[in-house]
C-alpha cells in the first residue's frame, strides 16, 4: 500500500488544475492550424509543444535547472536567438528595390507610426510603459524584433506578444487588404510604377555597410539587431562568402527557429496565459498592425502631393516589416484593380525598409525606456 | 511586329501560349515566379504569336521580350 502510495506521489496528477487542461487545448489548437492547415508550422509547432510541455507539471521550466529554461535564458533572455535570425533575414534580403527607388525608406519609416499610436493605446489600457512598448511593436509584424523588445523590457509578455506578432504575419492578407481598399481609391490603386533601375552590384555591397553605420550611431541600442542583419546581408551581396551566407538563411536559421519556437511556447504557462491581459493584447495587436497599415498608406498620399511621378499608395501598405508577405499583399490588391498592374518589386522597396524601421523603432523604445 | 516584354523580373514557371496562337490583349500568356509567389503576366497587344523568347525555368528580367506578334 505505501509502495502504490508514494508511487502515486511521485507522479504529477496531482499537481494539474483546470488551466493547464485549458492551455493543452489551445496547444492541440495550434498544432493542429499547424499540421492540417499549414500556418506558420515551422513556428507553430515547436511553439504549441513548447505551450504543452510547460503546462505539464515538471520542473522543465525550473529557472537554473529545467531544460527550457536553459534554452529561454539563453536564447531569449540574453537575446541571443532574435538577432541570430535577423542575421539570416539579411542574408535572404535584396535590397535592390529601396536602392533604386530610397524614397521607399521613407514608407518603411511611416508604417511604424501604428506601434507609436497603439503604445499609447496599450498606456491608456493600464499595461505598464514596458509593456505597451511590447504591444506596441506587434504593429510591425516582426515575430523576433517583438522578442527581442520583449527580453530587454518585459519579458513576462514574451510569449503571448510573440505568438500575437506570429499570427498577425500570418493574417497579412486577411487584415491588409479592407485597410487598403478603404484608404485608397480604385483610380489611385490603378497607378502604374514606372520601371526600377539597375541597381550595381557595387551599391549593394555598400549598402549594409552604410546602415549599419547610420543606424547605430543614431539608435545605439538597435545595434544588436541591425548589426546582425547588415552583415547577413554584406556576406550574400559580396558573394565571397556565398557558404556562410546559405548556412545563415537554411542551416543556422532552421537550428535557432527550433530554440526559439519551442522555449517561447514555454513562456506561456496557464497561470501567465490564462488572464484578461492576453485578450487586451490581441485586440491591441490587431489595432497596431491595421494602424501600421494605415499610416503608411497616409504617408504615401502625403509623398504624392509632393512627387511628379506618383507612387502607388498601395505600396504604403508595405511598410510593415512582414516579408514578402506584404508586398505579396499589395501586389495582389493592385491587381484586382488593373490585372496588368505589377506592383510587387515596387512594394518590396518599403517591406524590407519596414524591417529595418521596426528594429530602429524597437532600439529607440530600449533606449528610452531601458 | 510587335514585341511583349515581362513588366517584372522572375522565373518562368509556365508558358500558356504556342507559336501560331492568336492572342488577344489582357490574356494570360505566361506565370512568372517572383517572391515565392505565382504571377500570371498579361499580354499588352494583341496578334498571332510568331516567336517566344523565353523557356521553362528560365530566369528573366524586368524588360525582357517575351513574345513576338506578327
């Protein structure tokens, strides 16, 4: 009798309440968008197993001895993972379009005026300053800048922003396109652009080295991020080290995606996820990505009234650092206006200047706030 | 003879015309590859297809002549 006692001491039935039931739903939810449907799963899943395992009584969350916690105080904590996959996302981009056209850095700018409007939302709804800063840079649609913000400023809201900055990347073309059709009009959404020039080979090299530059000494503390992605990027556009530039964007990337994705869903355990705050982040996660939309749809009116040559506003909507996701968006949009309208390397101009404004809007929220 | 030329650059992932073809403008003529995306180019004039430049998998850049029409 003892022996069947202490045995079932040992294990951990006891320790399990109705939360944790709740959050092994929501994981079932999430592997289950992943595996049938196909959203995001190569965050998804790691994520959703990471959420199981954490609402499973174990020490694995432990700080100093559980093995997630080793992989998030490690990864996340010491925010060494998000800038490891910016050095991966430089190595994927081509900053080609913002070098033939740079008045696209400018919409890649504006967009981020959604994180500053729901900053002050977050603010009014009682989340402390850290925390709406966090909530703030979902608007950008950057799953690792979110994580990296999160880290350095609140890092209980880590995974519940991550996983709303995740699932706005992935609902680009549901909450885009209402935004853009009503802050256009059809005759503006059929604007033709005219040709991008060639851009050198030259220009590309000098590039990344020339932001990095600019950016750091303007924003210090986004210095870990874009330093990583300027030399992701030097290492593809010099094409010397075309080795170090593939492992960047498949071998490491894939390596750090699983460390990430399964020890965020391990911040997510039922006592944090299961509170009111968590829908107040969503609802705000939704205002700040359609608002990041908005202002640099705004911001491409405004150029207009000034350039010769008018852009497509709808290229405003690009802003926003979801790559290419948005510029997909706005290519498909322009279409049903005018099917030979081929907005798509337009648009990529502002999507990968959205990149760098998100990180340069999350280094300016640390170094004010830290 | 008029030419038509791809309005962006990508890899041809299907031809959907055939030399003698007549074609009217605003058909599909070929989908091209960009971003990981499909996107189908529209024909910008309209004839009977004398020659096509491009191949299969070929990559191609933003100007390049697609067709010829007689």
């Amino acid at each position: 009798m003892d022996f069947l006692l202490s045995m079932w001491q040992s294990m951990s039935f006891d320790n399990l309440y109705w939360g944790h039931i709740v959050m092994w739903l929501i994981a079932f939810l999430f592997m289950y968008l992943a595996i049938a449907k196909g959203y995001e799963p190569l965050l998804l899943l790691p994520i959703a197993f990471g959420m199981l395992l954490t609402n499973l009584p174990s020490d694995i969350m432990q700080p100093g001895q559980g093995l997630l916690w080793r992989f998030y105080h490690y990864g996340e904590e010491w925010a060494v993972i998000p800038p490891l996959i910016f050095l991966g996302i430089g190595a994927m981009t081509d900053f080609g379009p913002v070098i033939a056209n740079p008045k696209t850095l400018i919409l890649g700018a504006g967009a981020q005026g959604g994180v500053y409007v729901t900053f002050f939302g977050a603010l009014l709804l009682d989340f402390n300053i850290r925390q709406a800063a966090v909530i703030g840079i979902i608007g950008g649609a950057d799953g690792p800048t979110t994580i990296f913000l999160a880290s350095k400023l609140a890092p209980e809201m880590m995974g519940i922003c991550a996983v709303a900055a995740y699932s706005y990347m992935a609902l680009v073309p549901v909450i885009q396109p209402p935004v853009m059709r009503l802050l256009t009009t059809e005759s503006q959404r059929k604007i033709r652009m005219k040709s991008l020039r060639k851009v050198s080979k030259l220009e590309k090299i000098f590039f990344p080295i020339i932001t990095v530059i600019i950016i750091t000494l303007v924003v210090p503390d986004a210095a870990a991020l874009m330093g990583m992605f300027c030399l992701g990027n030097l290492m593809r556009e010099s094409g010397v080290v075309e080795r170090l530039s593939q492992t960047a964007q498949n071998e490491l990337m894939n390596i750090v995606t699983i460390f990430l994705g399964i020890s965020v869903g391990a911040t997510m355990p039922a006592e944090l996820f299961l509170t009111p705050a968590v829908i107040g982040v969503f609802i705000l996660g939704t205002v700040a990505f359609a608002g990041a939309t908005a202002c640099g749809l705004g911001l491409a009116h405004l150029m207009n009234l000034f350039l010769k040559e008018k852009i497509n506003p709808l290229i405003g909507a690009a802003g926003v650092s979801a790559v290419p996701m948005a510029a997909r968006v706005c290519h498909k949009v322009g279409q049903e206006a005018d099917k030979r309208n081929y907005l798509l390397m337009h648009a990529m101009g502002p999507n990968v200047a959205g990149v760098i404004g998100t990180a340069v809007a999350a280094g300016m929220f640390i170094s004010v706030l830290k | 003879m008029a030419t038509i030329e791809s309005p962006m650059a990508g890899k041809v992932l299907e031809i959907n015309v055939n030399v003698g073809d007549t074609i009217a403008e605003d058909d599909e003529i070929i989908v091209l590859e960009a971003m990981k995306m499909e996107n189908p180019i529209f024909a910008t004039d309209g004839g009977v297809v004398k020659e096509i430049k491009v191949k299969d998998g070929q990559q191609i850049a933003e100007g390049e002549v697609i067709l010829v029409l007689e």
